[in-house]
C-alpha cells in the first residue's frame, strides 16, 4: 500500500527527471538538477521505498507481436474483490481498477495475437469465471495522449534541463538484429517490468548475457521503439485525488481532431482509440468532482463530433503498470483467491 508522502520541489523535479529517462544514472541526473548525487540516490530510494515511485520498463506490444485490450467487467457484489486480486496477479495485466459502485472494474491485458494451439484465449477463462455476468473488451488501435507521461507530472523541468536528460538522439543500433525479439528478451523485459533501474548484473544473470550484451541490447530495443520507460507515481501525490475514465463516442470524420486535442489536454494522463462502441477511452486526473465537472463542460464539449460520453470515478487501483511488488502481499492476494484464481 502506498504510504502518505507530500512531494517537494526536489522529488517532483527528480520525478520529471525519471520519466525522461528512468535509467539515467543518479550522477547525471545530479548534474541536471543541481544537488550532490548522493541526494538525489537518497531521495529516489526514499520515494521508491514507500512505495511512491516506481520505475518500470515498458514494451510495445505491437513490435512483439501482442495485442493490448481495455476490458470492462461486471460482476456480482460478492466476487468483486476476488476478480480484482486475481487479475492483479497476472503477469499479463495492469492497470486494474474497481469503479465507484462496486461491480464493476477495468484493466488492460495483453494478449498474443491468435493463441498457441490447445490453449484457451484469455476472455474464455474470463467469461467461465464464477460471478463474472459480462465482459467488454477494446482493442487497443493506437494511444494518443500519455505515453511520454502525464503533464501534471512532467512540468518540474526548464526547456534546457529537459535538453540535457534527453541527449542526442539514439543511433539506429547497429546490431541487425536488435529489433529481434526471444526468450531472453522476454526474461529481460520481465525484470525491467520490475524494476527499471536494476544494475546490470542482476539483467545478465537474468537474461545469460553478458553486460556489455545487456547494454547493447537495451540500446537497441529503445532505439527501435519496442522498450521505454515510464515512471509510476500515485497522482494523489501532486493533489490530484479524483480519477476519472471516459469512454467517448466519436463521429469516424472527428477522430482525428478530438485525438489531437486530447493529447494536449492536461487533465488528460492517458487517451486511446479501440474496437467496440466507444471510439475514444480516456483516464482523466482531477483535482476534485468540480474539476472533473469543468473539464467535461468545457474542454471536452468544445470537442466536435462526439455523439455519446460514458464517466466513471475509480475507487481504487489495485494494480498500475509493471507486476506486483511485495511478495508477502502476493501470497496474502492468493489466498484469498484460492480456488477462485484465473489461471492461463
């Protein structure tokens, strides 16, 4: 559970660091900010103590052949909590979020493509699952708003700072196989899922290269898009409490027109377009209910275009991006669910 933690000026500025470049090391990000390195180790290890900031390495799906779904659920009051815990421990979803009122909740899941053969699809064993009345999934087509961060968390550096962490542009890798992806790819992305900061050696005992490998290779899937990194921090620490999921009907001639001004919308952490009746869903972050009020009269019904809205407030996250982390509170998870859990 995260712990109450008031952020200063410094940790936002680390935080906006981070998401810049979660494996920049804590000397250069020193450099950046100003402040000796070993304050700047101090207060990352602070933070991610508490379960307050997490670095964690993200893969596209597309690049390795997967396909990301945003699932609504409902179900019965007394299955809800055990549906949640169960989902949170899969590798294969984040994001997992019970909605206000307490049947119904949403998460991301990733899926191959066509399932290996004998294998039963993952929607299968969701809709076989005791209590589970109806699913909706979306495919997600493309993200539109989000993916290099929040701006209520990334607006701590100047223009220059910014320069600085992001540095030249990566070269085009000069492995030919470097967009490849495998096992030991696989294994890699697992640990960084974990930890995005974790050193080396702990990656080339994972993975069986060696370091040097190791750095070739994450250099190669960033440069090729398939890995980046994203820093998970509860928005509630930067006075954003109230959490907010829009599902939007959008006219087919507007899309492109209420995608491009979602991505430039603040209050907006995260946009996509899927499959299914709702064109357009997106995770918006408030200050309180009036904010969220404001923002939907105002920003977004000057939108064109949209026919239909669908809100909901999360009551909480049960999961974000990236596995759990506290083995005890995984063991507790399984219990609660035993003979109830999803299983592949």
């Amino acid at each position: 559970m995260t712990q109450s933690v008031m952020l200063d000026a410094l940790d936002r500025r680390l935080i906006h660091a981070l998401q810049i470049d979660g494996r920049a090391s804590f000397s250069r990000i020193a450099t950046v900010l100003g402040v000796p390195e070993r304050t700047v180790a101090r207060r990352y290890h602070r933070l991610r103590s508490a379960l307050v900031v997490r670095v964690v390495g993200l893969v596209d799906s597309r690049r390795i052949g997967m396909l990301d779904w945003f699932v609504r659920i409902d179900c019965t009051p007394d299955a809800a909590d055990a549906l949640t815990t169960a989902l949170a421990l899969r590798d294969d979803t984040s994001w997992i979020a019970p909605l206000a009122g307490g049947t119904r909740l949403t998460c991301m899941v990733r899926t191959p493509v066509a399932p290996t053969d004998g294998e039963r699809p993952f929607f299968d064993h969701l809709l076989r699952t005791p209590g589970v009345r109806d699913v909706e999934a979306g495919c997600v087509l493309r993200e539109v708003a989000g993916v290099g961060g929040w701006a209520g968390r990334t607006s701590a550096l100047e223009g220059a700072e910014q320069a600085a962490l992001l540095g030249p542009p990566p070269a085009p890798p000069g492995d030919p196989e470097a967009p490849g992806w495998g096992e030991a790819e696989a294994r890699l992305a697992g640990e960084l899922a974990r930890d995005g900061r974790a050193d080396v050696l702990r990656l080339a005992a994972v993975t069986g290269w060696s370091a040097s490998t190791v750095r070739r290779r994450i250099a190669g899937l960033r440069a090729a898009g398939v890995l980046h990194f994203e820093v998970n921090v509860d928005p509630s620490c930067f006075g954003f409490p109230v959490e907010a999921l829009l599902w939007l009907e959008v006219a087919p001639a507007a899309l492109g027109e209420v995608t491009q001004a979602l991505s430039g919308h603040d209050s907006v952490a995260f946009a996509a377009v899927t499959t299914g009746r709702a064109a357009v869903v997106a995770m918006v972050l408030c200050r309180d209910t009036g904010a969220l009020y404001d923002y939907l009269a105002d920003e977004l019904a000057a939108l064109p275009g949209i026919g239909r809205m669908e809100t909901a407030l999360i009551q909480r996250r049960a999961k974000r991006a990236g596995p759990l982390l506290v083995p005890a509170m995984a063991e507790r998870l399984e219990r609660r669910v035993a003979g109830r859990q999803l299983r592949r």
